[in-house]
C-alpha cells in the first residue's frame, strides 16, 4: 500500500479548516486534529523544533507517523487528520508512537466502524520497530 501525495495534507487553508472545524484530542506527548470529510483519509504533520532541535529527530517522528498511517488508511477512510508533536514524542519509541496515534484516533471517533465490525488491523506492534520492550 503506497502512501500517494493525495493522502497528504499539504496546503495551508487546509490545515486552517481543520484546526478551526475539526475536533481536537490530545495527550502530552501527541495532539490529534481530525475533521470528517467522507474523502479518503488524509494526514498532515506539524513537528516544530521544539519537539527535537535536530532534523534527523524530527524526521523520525515524521517517518513513523507517516509509515502507521499509510498500513491504518483504509481503516481511517473519511477523515484528514492533522498531528501536532509534542517535546515529549522525541523520546517515545517507535511502537509507542503509533499506540499513542491510534489512541488518539480512537478517541477522535476515526476508528468507531471498524471497531463495531471486530477489530483494527495491524494494531500490532511490528517486530522491527527497535524496542524489545514496551513498558
């Protein structure tokens, strides 16, 4: 499944409209802006220096994001989401992070008719995101 630039919040009037008409969950490490459009899911980031004053730092953040996104599309279908980091997301690990998203996403409404249906797909944590343990 590829990660195609339609899936991608780009333009500045799109992220106004969804940060002043969508709804906003948040937890201290990630905030979540989601806005039910009934297109295909769309994502956008927003990792400012704050977050990690390096590049490589913030780019990370971004990849995992990007990646957990791109395997929870369909399931996110009907909805652009926007993800604001957190200082503290430099230091979660690459699982922690995706948890942290589909909490969020959860909690946005994103994931409420798979949920109905039995269950999330690749909710699982995958076996080369680095950590041994999650605690």
């Amino acid at each position: 499944m590829k990660y195609p630039p339609t899936a991608r919040v780009r333009a500045k009037t799109d992220f106004d409209r969804i940060f002043q008409h969508g709804q906003r969950k948040a937890l201290p490490v990630l905030a979540l802006h989601c806005l039910k459009t009934g297109n295909e899911a769309r994502l956008g980031l927003a990792i400012s220096r704050k977050v990690d004053k390096r590049a490589v730092g913030r780019n990370r953040i971004k990849r995992i994001l990007r990646d957990h996104f791109r395997l929870q599309r369909t399931a996110l279908s009907g909805y652009d989401l926007v993800v604001v980091a957190r200082p503290g997301a430099a230091a979660l690990s690459p699982s922690q992070l995706r948890r942290t998203f589909d909490q969020l996403a959860k909690r946005c409404g994103a994931f409420a008719a798979l949920e109905s249906k039995g269950g999330l797909p690749h909710l699982s944590p995958s076996p080369n995101d680095g950590s041994s343990t999650d605690s």
